[in-house]
C-alpha cells in the first residue's frame, strides 16, 4: 500500500514540474545570456526526474526538450532530418547525467550523493566534447560573470559545468531534508562555501593582474554591402554558379570583389592607422591557377601600406562544391612575405564544403610579441586552441548568424582566459570583439548590418600563466574518473552506515 501510495504522489507531482520546466528551458534558448536561468533549471530538473520512474522520466523530459528545441530555428538552421536529429541528440546528451544521477542514487552512499550530477555532467559533456559538435551545449557557457569566468583558467569550461551542477544538487538534498521537518545546514553550507571560494578566487586572480608590456593596434573588417560578393551562397547555398560551367565568370567576379576589399581596406588603413588588419572569415573564394596572382596583389598591397594584412579566402578547384576546398587565414608582412597561413581545423559539417587541416595553431613572433590565429569554430574545441596557449595575440576571423552572435563569441572568449592570451575576433553577421587573458571584453560590436564595417581595437599584450594550458583537461578526467568511481562503489571514500538521507528513507522502504 505505501509504495502505491508513493507512486501516486511521484505522478501527481511531476506534471506541475514541467510546465515551468518547458518556458524555462525555452527562455534559456532564446536567451543564453539569461544567467540565471541556468542555476534553476538543474534543480527543476533534478525534481522532475525525483517524482518519475527513471526511463518514464527520461522519455517525457526527452520528448519536452526536442519540442522546445525544435522551435527555436534561429540557433539550428539545419533543415529537415538534420535540424531534428541535432535537436534530438542535444536533448538525450543534455538529460543524460539526470537520469543517471536518479539511477544510481540509491548505489552510492549519502555523503556522496550531491557529488553525482556534477559529475555525471562534467563528464558527458566532455565526452561530447571529443567528437564532431565539441563544446557546444555546454551549460558553463552560461555563464558571463568575470569573476565566475577565472575559474576556467584552471578547469577549462567544465569547472563552471560543475560549479552550475554542484549547487543545484546540493539544493535538492536540502529539499530532500525540509520535505521531513530536519535542518539542512550541511549541504547549504557547503553550496553556499563553493561559491565563495570561486568568486573569492576569481575576485583575486582579477586583481593580480599581470601588467600590460605593449599593445598592439588591430582593425577587423566585414564585407557585407551591395558590392561585396556573397560567393557563398552562390556556390554553396544556391549554386546558380559553378566552376565547371561558368569558369571565366566566376573569376572575374573573384578578381573584382578581391580588388574592392583592397580599396575599401585602404580606405580604413588611412583613416584609422593600424598595425594590423584582418577580415572576416572567407571573405573570398580563390581558384587554384589564379593564387599566385591572388597572393601578389596582397604582398604588394601590404608593402605599399606597410601594414600587416590578414586575408581570409576558400581555396577551391573546378570541382567546388563536390570537391570540398579549405578554408585559409594567411598573413602577408610589409616587406610583401607570407608570415603565416593557417587553414581551417574543424569546419562545420553538413554547412562548410572545407577539408579538415590537421595542422593546428603555430606561433610566430614579432618584436617579442607571440600572435597565431584560428577560424571560428575552431575556438569551441578547447584542444585546438591550447596550441595558441603561448600566444600573446591569437585572431579569430569568424563568420556566424545572428541566433548564435553572443553565444559564440563568448565560447571563443572562454579560450582566452583558459589559455592566458588576448583574442581579437572579427565576424561577419555576428558579434566581434575584443577580450583580454582576463576575459574582460574591451571592445564589442555587432556586425550585422549590409556595410562594410569595421572595428579598431588596442590589444593589450600581457604575459598570462594557466594552469588548463599547462595540464589541459586534467579536471574533466578527474570528474570522469570520479563519476566511475563513485558509480562503481556503494560506499565510495566514505565510512558511514547503511542509512540513507532522510529524503531517501521513504523511497528505499517502498522498494
């Protein structure tokens, strides 16, 4: 009779949790910067999954989440089985550590209960991390205090994954001791002692600041008026142009937009004055026989100005689409030399026809200043970008649409802070930006409007030790290693009896 009873107060209870659930989870879509948000929702979540059945709980939250995702076609813009099968995979990986945490509640013993779902999440999302989409759906993302920010110099984007979890965990095992009338000091006190240490932390780590050595003055440009040529969508989006078909064409019209940028980057050069200037990324699609020109014009173009000019092009045959290309960044000097060219590590699957480099970030050095540079999403595998971690200067030529703008400037900003380094970010329908080793953002622009624009920035140089780019994801394999551990044991490090909190009791005598 009781465990009846308990299994009617289990379905009457979840159904008022998911209404607030589902608009939450919609905000948090719509609005990533909602910080907020984020910190209620693992612990909605967590009672959700208290009141079901696990895999009855895993379904409907399964089932909720993908129609809330599918609304929300300004961050997907995949069309047909890709948009909903990308919708689908996010909503399993995402729900995953709460059914898991609800599985093995009853295995591991009290004192280590709360220490499940941050786990449990720390490591599915690096996991995740591992393969195609990388650190995207990370909920540190979240994110944007600066002081929070600092604590990805030593655990990367995990360590806010944790901290987010950590504290909604422990909330709901102080729930699980008021809904029996005993005190829940214990798991306040050290949710509430978490979050002191890391803003204490980051409150410090933010005034120790290392001193600026020298700045650098860099101008990013967008092409994106009447007369720049969206080659992209001509090509790839709606290939009313081909290569093999309209061969004489399609380089001509190359030719004429490669010369307008050069004007218009002139233009810019003389009124602003920098040291350096990078477009956005593939700004132009180059044919294989008209590189070497291609290249002449701009080693030429970067002497006359005596600047150093960053270019950003697809390098494709008469093949292109079919064939992919590979997306470039090269940097010409003012004495007419290619100083670096870098091609793209990871372009974006089913939306870039790029190879894949395997070469990743090198450094080369300039008057004691370390620069590098990577392309767009490139900046949300966290082990690509720790090559740069040496790096004074990395730029980031970048191309996005206005659903992920914020969102997608803040994961490349997370790199600069775990690797120490400031990241010039320049992109194309979308946020550019300027952030420091501390994360702090000195400049910020939105560049979504049909113009050429253009943002100038003065890029701090300053010195920056982490410990994520000395050790990398030692923290993630800690979390890993702990969830299996913990998993694995019922008593795990711990010596207690076989009693169970007291918001457990009742449900471990009903089975």
């Amino acid at each position: 009779m009781l465990s009846l009873r308990l299994a009617k107060e289990r379905w009457s209870a979840w159904p008022l949790i998911v209404l607030p659930l589902g608009v939450l989870e919609y905000v948090s879509g719509e609005h990533p910067d909602w910080a907020l948000v984020a910190w209620v929702v693992p612990l909605l979540w967590l009672l959700f999954f208290h009141h079901t059945r696990p895999l009855v709980g895993y379904g409907v939250g399964l089932l909720g989440l993908t129609l809330v995702y599918s609304t929300q076609h300004t961050v997907n813009i995949l069309e047909g089985t890709s948009f909903h099968v990308t919708n689908l995979v996010f909503a399993a990986t995402y729900l995953l550590p709460f059914l898991l945490t609800r599985t093995l509640m009853q295995r591991v013993a009290p004192a280590g209960r709360w220490l499940l779902l941050p786990l449990g999440a720390v490591s599915v999302e690096y996991v995740l991390a591992l393969g195609p989409n990388g650190t995207w759906g990370s909920v540190g993302y979240s994110q944007q205090n600066l002081y929070l920010r600092q604590l990805t110099a030593c655990t990367g984007i995990y360590g806010l994954t944790f901290l987010l979890y950590a504290t909604a965990s422990l909330l709901f095992e102080a729930l699980g001791y008021w809904r029996v009338g005993q005190r829940a000091g214990r798991p306040l006190r050290l949710a509430a002692g978490l979050l002191v240490v890391c803003f204490t932390l980051g409150w410090l780590r933010l005034q120790q600041q290392a001193p600026v050595r020298a700045s650098v003055r860099v101008l990013g440009l967008t092409f994106q008026d009447a007369r720049s040529w969206p080659w992209f969508q001509q090509l790839v989006g709606s290939p009313s142009l081909t290569l093999r078909h309209d061969r004489r064409q399609i380089r001509q019209k190359a030719v004429a937009a490669h010369r307008y940028y050069l004007t218009q980057t002139q233009h810019w050069v003389r009124r602003y004055h920098p040291r350096w200037v990078i477009w956005q990324e593939a700004a132009l699609v180059v044919y294989w026989p008209d590189y070497a020109a291609f290249a002449a014009r701009n080693a030429r173009f970067a002497a006359a100005e005596k600047l150093y000019l960053g270019v950003t092009y697809f390098l494709v045959d008469e093949r292109f689409p079919a064939q992919p290309g590979t997306n470039h960044l090269t940097i010409f000097s003012p004495q007419g030399q290619v100083l670096y060219d870098y091609a793209k590590n990871k372009p974006v699957d089913g939306m870039e026809p790029a190879l894949a480099a395997q070469q990743p970030p090198t450094l080369f050095q300039i008057d004691r200043i370390r620069y590098t540079g990577a392309i767009c999403a490139d900046f949300d595998y966290p082990s690509i970008i720790r090559h740069a971690g040496m790096a004074n200067i990395v730029f980031a030529p970048a191309a996005d649409w206005p659903g992920i703008g914020e969102l997608h400037a803040r994961m490349a900003a997370t790199r600069a802070v775990e690797n120490g380094f400031a990241l010039f970010r320049i992109t194309s329908h979308g946020t550019s930006s300027l952030t420091t080793a501390y994360g702090e953002t000195r400049n910020s622009q939105q560049h979504l409007s049909p113009t050429v624009q253009a943002l100038l920035a003065t890029v701090p140089v300053q010195p920056v030790w982490t410990p994520y780019h000395a050790w990398g994801d030692f923290f993630a394999w800690l979390c890993l290693g702990g969830f299996f551990l913990l998993a694995g044991s019922r008593h795990w490090l711990f010596s207690c009896h076989r009693s169970s909190l007291p918001a457990y009791k009742e449900r471990r005598s009903s089975d």
